[in-house]
C-alpha cells in the first residue's frame, strides 16, 4: 500500500486521468460497478479500459469482493493523505496550519525608493479579494494596476489572454488577464524574477516592485493597511480611512476573533485531516458565526457605523461560505443565507459601489472546486445557489436605518 509511486505534487493537482501513477489515475469507484448502459470497452472519452473490462469479466453485474473494496479504500485514503499534507500542512492532531507569508511589511511602508506598484491577485482567493476591495474603495486603481491569475491544470496561478477583454473587465466584472507587467506565463515565473531568485510558496496577493523587480509584500492584511494610509497621495479617495485610530483597538479585536474562527476557520474545516480536527473548527466557525449574527443585529458594521478593515476581511469569507465553504469545506451546520442579520450585513457590503465588481462567482467557483482536485477529485462544479446570484445579492440589505450618518458619508464616497 504505501509503496505506490506518487506523482510529484504539481502533478497531484491534476484531474485524475492525467496523472501518471496508474494506481492513482485509473482506478475510480465508478468503474468497479458495472453499468448496464455502458457495454463498450471505452470510457466516456473513448479511451480503452482494460480495468474496466478486466473488472466486468471477474465479477459481471456484481460488486467487486469486500477485499478488493478495502484495498482500493486503503489506497485511496493514503494517497489522499498524501495530496493533503502537500496541499495543507497539519499539525500532529491533524488541524490544519497555514504556513506564514515571506514577504511582510510590519506595519511600515515600503521605502520612498518604490515608485512604481504593482498588484498580483486571483479572483478566486479571499485574501487577494481584500486587497482589490480597498484598492477600489480608496482609488486606487491607476496608482495600483493589477495582473489577475487564474488557476492552472497542475495547481499554479496562470495568466491568460482573453481576447476582446484587454482592460481585464467582463460586464463590468473582474475577469483574468495576462501578466501585464513582466509578460510571465506564471506567477512563479514572477516571484522568480527577484533577486536571488525564489522557491517558497507562490501565493496572491503579491505587491510587486516594478522598478527594482522584487517582491514588496504577500501578505493580505499588510497590504490593505498599505492601501489605506500609505497612498494617499496617490489615492483618488484619500478621506476614506477604514482604519482610523479610535477604532484601531476594537477593528485587532475583531480580527483575533475572526483570523482564526472564520477566515481560517473555514479553511480548518475543509482542510482538517482528522475527525477530531474538523469537530474543533466547525464549532469555533459556528458558534463565532452566531456570535456575529447577533452583535450585527444592532450594529451596522462590526466597528459600528463605520465600514472598517475588520468589515473587508470578513465579507470575503462570507460572500464565499454558501457558494463554496458550505459544500466543499463541510461547513454544513447552517446555510449563511439562515443567519438574517450576516447575510443582510453582507449584502450591504456587496451593494456598496465597485464592490460587485471584485466579485467573479464563476471564477470562485471553478478556483475551489477544481484547485482543489483532493477535496474534489471528479471536478464536478456544482450548481450555483440561487442565494448567492447577483439579483439575490442586490436585494435591499435594509439596514442604513441602524447608522446614525448618511450612507455616503460612510462610505466617504
Ligand atoms: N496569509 C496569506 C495567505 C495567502 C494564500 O494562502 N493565498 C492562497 C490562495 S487563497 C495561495 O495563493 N495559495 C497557493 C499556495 O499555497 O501554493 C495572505 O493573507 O495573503
């Protein structure tokens, strides 16, 4: 069993038909049970399948025997252990442990001596999605170009052309471009072109330096505190402050509950790798859920009538949780569409001005779903749930009444 040979991890990632362990690739559940519309020799794609027919010769329209069940059941369990530990370390309880960034800014900002910034992201990751928040909220747009990636077939973040679509919008949503600073196929062809080179994790966000071709930061939270104050000269919204000082202690208190129960959290849920792992994140995520809902019953953002940073960080989760954590990550306590107040909080967030637009369901969607090839291994996407369609989205959040200045004003927009 634990002498089959691996695939290298890049190739993990890939739809199981393509990988090269034979053990791994042609082997799924599907071809052990007969089925009675399929009497050719070829799978779906016209592909010989000797298993197939090897299998429909032993056993007819049988089941395969119990022994055969196990050992493919053993196989598969320790090869998903495998994929999982590449794709989410864990701790020895089997929680899983996010690896931190390289690349910090520590509260300072990056040296007078960087004139020129650019911002890697992927629509599908919710820590990239902060950073084109702020970067819309605050102007930033032309100070700031972005490059989007989308995922590749073997797990790393392409670029790609999509002709007719050169300012990087489709109906006035984000959609994936092309490198458009370095001309690099790849993102890891970009954290490679800084000095010294690179070989850790290849993660969005990235802010990159243009002129001195180095990385400057690829750590989400650093990066919208950096877009908040540390542009203003450039921004073409410099009076918005989603984090001014008077709030500064309760918006860190907020994120310490909300880091690891909820943004975390969701990922500690589908990516635990043992029962005793998931049980401990889903009842944090929950009962940190509830305790939001009914904080947000009187208060209109977490901070009160103030959008903060805290208020971004965590409407990239939420506006993700129905469309993806529910199903993929085993977050099936409650729907977020059953907590009234969350999802009317959220939908306020949606509707503020350029905030749709940073939101590309279809590359969410197909980011996780086929990313994730170890939680997801046939790559079906599901079907979108109606609660999570624009028009739903757009319905009024009815909850201007709890603030007490006017909705602009907020907004400072
Ligand atoms: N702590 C980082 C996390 C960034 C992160 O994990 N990004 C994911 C996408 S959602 C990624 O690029 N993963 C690729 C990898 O780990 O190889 C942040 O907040 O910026």
């Amino acid at each position: 069993m634990h002498c089959i040979s691996l695939p290298s991890p890049s190739l993990l990632l890939h739809s199981p038909s393509k990988t090269t362990s034979k053990l791994v690739c042609h082997v799924s559940p599907r071809m052990f049970f007969n089925d009675s519309n399929n009497n050719s020799s070829s799978d779906r794609n016209g592909n010989l399948n000797p298993i197939n027919n090897i299998a429909k010769l032993l056993w007819g329209a049988s089941l395969p025997p119990g022994l055969l069940i196990s050992t493919v059941r053993t196989t598969w369990t320790s090869t998903w252990q495998a994929m999982m530990s590449q794709l989410a370390p864990s701790d020895p309880s089997g929680g899983y442990t996010r690896p931190p960034s390289k690349f910090r800014l520590d509260g300072q900002s990056p040296t007078a001596a960087i004139t020129k910034l650019h911002l890697y992201v992927s629509l599908t990751c919710p820590w990239a999605h902060r950073t084109l928040i702020v970067r819309a909220l605050k102007g930033l747009e032309e100070a700031v170009p972005v490059s989007v990636a989308t995922h590749g077939f073997d797990g790393s973040w392409e670029f790609k052309d999509i002709p007719g679509k050169d300012n990087g919008m489709d109906n006035d949503i984000l959609v994936p471009t092309m490198d458009k600073v370095n001309r690099c196929r790849n993102l890891k062809e970009v954290y490679k072109l800084r000095k010294g080179g690179y070989d850790g994790r290849v993660t969005v966000p990235m802010l990159w330096d243009v002129k001195n071709k180095e990385v400057v930061c690829n750590e989400s939270y650093d990066i919208i505190e950096f877009f908040n104050s540390g542009l203003n000269g450039l921004a073409l919204n410099p009076g918005l402050d989603l984090s001014p000082v008077e709030l500064k202690e309760e918006i860190e208190e907020w994120n310490r509950v909300i880091y690891p129960n909820v943004n975390n959290g969701v990922y500690r849920c589908g990516f635990a790798q043992s029962q005793e792992a998931y049980d401990v994140a889903v009842t944090g995520l929950f009962s940190t859920l509830d305790r939001i809902d009914d904080h947000l019953g009187s208060s209109r953002y977490l901070c009160g009538d103030r959008l903060t940073l805290a208020d971004i960080c965590l409407f990239t989760t939420l506006i993700r949780f129905d469309l993806i954590y529910n199903v993929l990550f085993k977050c099936t306590k409650k729907k977020l569409l059953e907590y009234t107040n969350l999802h009317a909080y959220m939908r306020d967030i949606y509707q503020i001005p350029k905030v749709a637009a940073t939101c590309n369901f279809p590359e969410i969607m197909d980011g996780y779903y086929q990313l994730l090839f170890p939680l997801n291994p046939g790559g079906i996407r599901p079907v979108m749930p109606a609660g999570c369609e624009h028009n739903f989205l757009s319905r009024p959040p009815n909850r201007e009444s709890m603030s007490s200045v006017g909705k602009n004003l907020q907004h400072g927009l």
